[in-house]
C-alpha cells in the first residue's frame, strides 16, 4: 500500500502510528499538499488534494484518517477500534476530539504562514486557541481513563499532543499533569518514536 504523505500533518502521523501499531507496511508517497496549492498528484485519487490519501491493494484510493485507520484496523484484524459493546463510541468521540483540535491548529497556522500579513485576523487565531484549550481540559479530565490503551482514541490525541509541541511550542499545554504525564509514557512506544515529526517544514 502507499500512502500520500507530509511529515509533518498530525493526520499522516496517526495513520502511520495505527499501521506501525498493527505490523501493516505502508510506502510514504512524497507529495505537496497546500491549502491553496493543490498537488495535482493527489487530486488525481483524492479530490479534495489533501494528505492522508491511501492507495489501497485493489487500486481504490481512501482518505481521510478516520478511513484509512479503521480501513487498516479491519485489514490486520486488530483491536484499535473496539466494538460497540466494549466502549467502540468513547474511543470515537476521543478520536474527533483530537481530529478537532489539529484542525483548530492548522487553522492557526494557515493563519500565520499563509495568509499575508496585513490580512491576517488575530481574533480568528485566537478564537481557535481558544478550541484547543478546551479540548486539552477535557483531555485532561479523561486521562484516568487511558491507563495502558493503545486504540485509536488514545493515538489521536497522542499526535494531536506532538503537533501542538512542533508548531506552538510559544503556547505550552503541560501545565496539566495528568495529560502531561501520560503523553510522556505514550510517545516512548516505539510507533510513536519512529513517527516523530522533523522539528522545521512547510505549512501543514
């Protein structure tokens, strides 16, 4: 399987993390997905132009990351999608949290390096701060929950975590010790180190 790729989407990053987590080899296709330029490359199997797009066995494309996970998931027959009668809807709705939250960053970060300076709307940027902060309280109350799981839930707001720490390193988040503590045995797994983001790149 190959996979459209940029190293620093935190999308990418828990596609990558589930297929290492699973033992399923992906190939990372290099490619230059842009909020306003789009890689025709992409667009050719995704429309939308945007990473993660997944080239399957059969020849179909899949994206976005919510498919591509629960598409491998059931491709290994693993456990990071419980079923319904073993909390299957609290691992999703963990899973949307953390989806939100990164989609709260890029907005910012489109913002920053993207939009031109003198149009740029600092209430806009504040406003999505504004979502992450309370997705981490959150996250913060539901880290008693987490102990040692390793399911989609949990990886999701993992890398959502780590994207935080690439492109706002100016606003910290671990001045919450539940969710700072757990974030630091989590990324010690083996999926999560050899993911890692680079700590420079373009603008996703």
């Amino acid at each position: 399987m190959q996979l459209y790729y940029s190293p620093y989407s935190p999308y990418v990053r828990k596609v990558l993390v589930c297929a290492e987590e699973l033992g399923v080899p992906i190939e990372r296709l290099d490619s230059a997905a842009h909020p306003i330029s789009r890689d025709q490359t992409i667009v050719s199997d995704n429309p939308l132009g945007q990473v993660p797009t997944l080239l399957a066995p059969d020849g179909s494309a899949l994206h976005d990351s919510r498919v591509i996970c629960e598409y491998l998931n059931d491709l290994a027959g693993g456990t990071l999608f419980p079923p319904a009668s073993a909390g299957r809807w609290d691992r999703l709705v963990e899973q949307s949290l953390a989806d939100g939250l990164c989609a709260a960053a890029l907005s910012m970060r489109y913002e920053q390096v993207v939009r031109p300076a003198e149009v740029r709307f600092e209430p806009w940027v504040e406003a999505q701060h504004q979502k992450i902060v309370s997705a981490l309280d959150k996250f913060e109350h539901w880290t008693p929950t987490f102990a040692d799981r390793v399911d989609i839930g949990v990886i999701s707001i993992a890398c959502s975590l780590g994207y935080l720490d690439l492109r706002f390193p100016e606003r910290p988040w671990r001045h919450r010790p539940l969710l700072a503590a757990w974030h630091e045995r989590f990324s010690q797994r083996p999926s999560m180190r050899k993911t890692a983001h680079p700590q420079t790149g373009a603008p996703s």
